[in-house]
C-alpha cells in the first residue's frame, strides 16, 4: 500500500484526484504495475489508477487474465474499476478510504455482490485509510 499511496501523491502533484494503485504477484512479491490517476493529463474518462495497472499489466504478461494477482488502490474503486476487477479475475482488492459517494465495492451498486458479476475477488479495506483520506482531503480543500 506504501508505493500505492506514493502514486496518489505523485498524481496529486500534477492536479490529478490523488488516487494510486500496484498490482503485485504475492507469490514473488514482484510489483508488476504502478500508476496514479491520470483522467486529466490522457483526456480519458477510463484513465483511472485501477484501469491504469490492469492495462499494464494485462500488456505485460500478455494475458486478459490477472488471476492470482493482488490489487492495493489508496481509495474505494469505483462501479467502472470493480467490473475491471472482476472481468481480470484479480484474486485480492486491498483498499484504503472508503468512497461513499463514488465507491462501488461497499458502497453503491457493490458490484462484487450482484448475481452478474463472475468473479469476485477476496476484499481488504481500510488498509492505510488515514493517510489516503488526507491527501484526498488536502487535494479537495485546495480546490474550493
């Protein structure tokens, strides 16, 4: 969760929502893919820090498949993250502040419990929540 919530800072720091994510082989503990936020910067809707990592990693093992591997977001993904998740087959989500209004894992539509979703990985949160919901906080609180 450390080099996650080290991207969120990174992507704070170019104006983007300060959200990271890692995907990690937990077996090697190798880190296959990093990334922060970066919807601004790519002009694209999908570009958050949780597509970023699957995309990356997808392309890097050659694979659609994600099974086996870990997920550390610094926030709550998303309806649009949590069917990536899902469709990657990721075996764990590990998350940091819960998302209220945007959260789609225990929050919202809680995608992982509806009848269509395929699979649903085992979940972790709260993992580093205070760190991820100040830097979330400053971000905002600068903005108003």
């Amino acid at each position: 969760m450390q080099l996650a919530l080290q991207e969120a800072e990174a992507a704070g720091a170019i104006g983007e929502v300060p959200v990271g994510a890692v995907l990690v082989d937990p077996g090697t503990g190798e880190v296959l893919a990093a990334s922060g936020n970066r919807t601004l910067t790519d002009n694209d809707p999908t570009a958050h820090a949780e597509m970023r990592v699957i995309r990356m990693a997808a392309a890097r093992i050659g694979s659609q498949r994600l099974a086996g591997l870990d997920l550390y977001v610094t926030l709550e993904p998303c309806a649009m993250c949590a069917a990536a998740i899902s469709f990657a087959r990721i075996r764990r989500l590990y998350y940091g502040a819960e998302d209220e209004k945007g959260g789609g894992v225990r929050h919202g539509p809680r995608f992982f419990t509806q009848p269509t979703c395929h699979h649903a990985p085992e979940i972790y949160g709260g993992i580093g929540a205070s760190r991820a919901e100040g830097l979330l906080r400053a971000f905002f609180a600068a903005r108003r």
